[in-house]
C-alpha cells in the first residue's frame, strides 16, 4: 500500500505541486483576513517602549485578549510558507524540470531569459529558447563536406568544428564585456545611487560590496547543485544570470537600508537567493508548470527582477521598522545627493547592456536602442512631473525616476517600438513620480513600515507596469501568462520577505539607525 502511495505521488506529481502552491496561496489570502497587519503592528508596538531587541519571547507579553497566541502564529505562519515554498524544487527532483523536455546536450542551459522566434521569426513559437552562443547562420551540427578541393572529409569537419569553436570563443568575449557593464551597475551605480542618506554613506557602499561578493558565488553554487531545474555549468552566461540575481538583492536592500546591521543583509541574502531562483524557474524553465519554458515575454527582468526585488524588500521593512525607526527622518545634503546622482549616470549608462546580454543575438542592437529611447523618454517626464507637482526640482525625483524607464522597458524591450519605447518610459516617469510624492507615505503608513529608497516607486510599479505593457507592446506575448506572472511573483516575494523580515528580527535592530558610527571607526576622519 505504502509503495503504491509513492508511486502515485511520482506519477501525478505535476498536479501535486500544482495543489500544494494553490493551497499556500489560499492560505496566504485566508491569514490576511484574520490576522491583519495593522492589528498585529499596533500589539508590537504598545508593548515595547523604548525596548531597543525583538525576540520570539517578547511575544510572551501579549497575554490580553489572546494576542500571544494570535502573534505567534501570524510570525509562524509565513516561514512555514517560505520554507515550504523553497522545499518545493527538491520534491520535484534536482534533476527534472517540469512540464518541458529534458534539453539536448548542445543546448545551453545558460540562457532562460529570452524568447526565441523560430528559425524563420514566427512569433508563435514559444516552445524553445534562443542561445546566443551560435548564431543562426552557423549550424550547430557541420556537414563534413569538402571545403577544399581533394580534402577528407574528416579534415573539413574539423575545419568546420573549428570555425564553430571560434564563433562561440568570440560570443564569449561579447557576452564576457556585457557582464562587466552589468558589474559597473552593480558595484558603482547602485552603491552611489543609495548613499544619499547624509550619515549612511559608508554603511550603504559597505553594504553593496557585501552582498554582491555573496550573491554571486551563492548563486552559481545552488544553480550548479541543481537547486530549482538541471545542474548548469559556469560560464558568461550563469555569470551573467548571477548579477541580474545581485541586481534584484540590492533592489530589495534598498527598501530597508540603513536600519539592518551589516550582518544581517548577509541573512537576507541566504533568504532572498533561493526565493529569487524559485521564482525564476517558475516564471523562465516552467517551473511547476505555471508559465510554459519560452512563453514569457520579460528579456530585461522587469518582472523577474525589479518586482521580485521590491515587493521582497517591501515584505521585509513590514518586521524590520521599528517606532523608532518614524521618530527619525532620512537627512541628505548637497554632496550625498550629488554622489547619488552620480550612482544614478552609471545606472542609466550602462542600463542597455543590462536588458540587452539576455537578448538574442540578433535583438541586441534593438534592446540596447529601445533601452535608451525609454530612459530618454523618462528622464524628460520626470523633469516636466516633479517641476510641475512640486513646483521646482527635486533632485531625488531625477536621480531615481529617470530610471524609472529602464525598468519598465525591461520586458518588451527586444520585441517592441522605438516609438512605443519613448512612450512606455514617459509614462513610467511620471508614475515613479507620483509614488514619490503621493503614494509612498500612504504605502508606509499601511505597511508601518519605511521604503527608505522609494523601491516601490523606481522598481515595483514600473516593473509591474512593464510586465502587463508587454501584452499591448510586444509582438508574440500572451495576455494570460503576462498577467499571472505578475501575480504569481508579487505573491511569491510578499510571503518569502515576510519570511525573512521575521529572521532578520530574531537578530535585533540597530540602535540608531541611518549612522555609520555604530559600526564604523569614524574618529580619524
């Protein structure tokens, strides 16, 4: 009885995950009824004055009315969904991918992010992914054929697997300077664009160091183990892979900056990595069999990426904010905003390679001008929405919701318009802007908690703007499957960042937030 039990379950396992996902999902919606964050804040806050440390035994002082009881489970309740999310890829097997057919070994397993056409560009075809190792006009399997008069045709194989070797060694190396524009971005452009905090700037490049040197190797790691589809090898294309990783942990890192000592961005990053490649199986290698392998439009990650890093950090400020935390406001002065600026520049120099390494080879040159076209098109909105609803120029406006088109154009942006690119970013501009100025303090008081960086305004919105704006922009996207990523991966980086935030909090808060002096040696400087 117990093997036939087992051999269903592998039989029918598709359709278990399947279940097992509805079922947390339909938990999820179910505790935010009962368990509401409001209510659950306000206990917090009522029964810790001036208490510096949160722990799980501090909830043995919610006696009244049964609150402990109703806080315990709502903290429990989200790592239980976290942990079981994350578990759900070993239940599948390391080795299998759901619902799509095991790859040819020629086939490089390198390269999820973009949608091929078919040979003869039919937007339909949405079976199969495009590798830009080789070009379409060099076969991956030569004819041994003769190319000079008299020759074996063992000589001209080898010719022929030589001019192949060379192609792939010469992709290589273009892929190779896409990813060290891509480390810029990283390394100096979202380090600079977060040090407009006055007294953080040290904290906050300090802390972009740290958590792209863990990303990195975390990521390659559990992709080599198999963790969520096939073992891959290590090459340009997973390194490119891993930066869009980094790139989505600093995204959520900007939401709660400045109020997490150093070591615990570490313990948000062991969280973030297996959520964020969860949900990139998911939404990229037909993962659980939600979205089919090729079926969706988002080459630049603007669905992938950006909204997975915001909503995971939003999740996060929920447990990491304290009542403190309200009392202080985020000081900038004319040089840490000119230093952001700075940070910003890079961002937007260096963004077309960003949606562009993930492109076909043929599309490059398209994401790259369509990128541009975008981030020129919000630039200009920005400069027309924050002088026209504030009156004069706010430099943060122009530092952050310039960019606000990159992201957007992330999806569509090897599919679509010069024309619908300018568009889309315009409208992105003013969006970010407006979550500036009128939604991001309504979201906090909501959420009780503080987006130091606005990254629902840079990332979330338009990222969730530029996922939906594909079905009406890009050629071959499906209405259906757009929209359900979006919901699947809003839903998926609001449960495993709660998860998190709830960690990060065993761990305590820092005594003043928003200080380099509390961890820094500032007396020689």
């Amino acid at each position: 009885m117990f093997l036939s039990k087992i051999n269903f379950f592998l039989h029918y396992k598709q359709n278990c995950i399947s279940l097992l996902l509805n079922f947390l999902l339909d938990i999820f919606f179910q505790m935010q009824y009962i368990y509401p964050r409001i209510y659950f804040s306000r206990c917090i806050v009522s029964t810790r004055p001036g208490i510096k440390k949160f722990t799980i035994s501090n909830l043995n002082t919610l006696r009244k009315g049964g609150l402990s009881v109703i806080a315990k489970r709502y903290l429990r309740l989200y790592v239980i969904l976290c942990i079981g999310l994350l578990c759900i890829p070993f239940i599948t097997g390391a080795n299998v991918s759901s619902g799509s057919e095991t790859t040819n070994s020629n086939q490089s397993l390198e390269q999820p992010w973009v949608m091929t056409k078919g040979m003869a560009g039919s937007p339909n075809d949405v079976d199969s992914w495009v590798h830009d190792d080789i070009t379409t006009s060099v076969p991956s399997e030569l004819p041994a054929i003769d190319l000079v008069s008299g020759a074996e045709p063992s000589v001209a194989a080898k010719h022929g697997e030589a001019v192949h070797t060379a192609v792939e060694e010469l992709l290589d190396i273009a892929r190779y300077t896409k990813s060290i524009h891509v480390l810029a971005m990283l390394m100096v452009g979202f380090g600079f664009l977060m040090v407009f905090v006055k007294r953080y700037g040290w904290g906050s490049v300090t802390a972009t160091y740290i958590a792209v040197s863990f990303v990195l190797p975390y990521y390659m790691f559990l992709k080599t183990q198999g963790f969520c589809g096939e073992p891959a090898e290590l090459k340009v294309d997973r390194f490119i892979l891993a930066e869009f990783c980094a790139a989505s942990m600093l995204i959520a890192m900007g939401a709660f900056l400045g109020r997490l000592k150093l070591s615990q961005y570490i313990v948000a990053a062991v969280i973030f990595v297996p959520a964020y490649v969860l949900n990139e199986w998911i939404m990229l290698e037909n993962g659980m069999g939600l979205i089919p392998k090729g079926a969706l439009i988002d080459t630049g990650g603007s669905i992938v990426i950006h909204q997975f890093g915001a909503y995971f950090g939003l999740g996060v400020i929920v447990r990491m904010t304290t009542s403190e935390d309200f009392k202080k406001s985020i000081e900038s002065d004319k040089i840490s905003n000119q230093f952001s600026m700075l940070g910003s520049m890079v961002l937007w120099i260096f963004w077309p390679s960003f949606c562009s390494a993930p492109a076909p080879l043929e599309l490059m040159t398209t994401a790259a001008v369509n990128t541009v076209l975008s981030l020129c098109g919000a630039t200009l909105s920005t400069w027309i929405a924050t002088t026209i609803i504030r009156k004069k120029v706010v430099i943060e406006d122009m530092a952050n919701a310039a960019l606000a088109g990159g992201v957007a154009i992330g999806s569509a942006c090897a599919y679509t318009t010069p024309m619908a690119s300018v568009l889309l970013g315009f409208v992105a501009g003013i969006i970010s802007v407006i979550g500036f100025a009128f939604i991001q303090p309504r979201v906090q008081k909501v959420l009780k908690g503080i987006d130091t960086c606005g990254v629902h305004n840079l990332h979330g919105m338009p990222g969730i703007l530029g996922g939906l704006a594909a079905i009406f922009i890009a050629k071959g996207a499906v209405p259906g499957l757009q929209i359900k990523a979006v919901f699947v991966t809003f839903v998926l980086a609001w449960i495993t960042g709660l998860a998190a935030g709830t960690v990060i909090s065993l761990f305590g808060h820092r005594k003043d937030s928003y200080n380099d002096a509390e961890e820094f040696v500032l007396e020689e400087h």
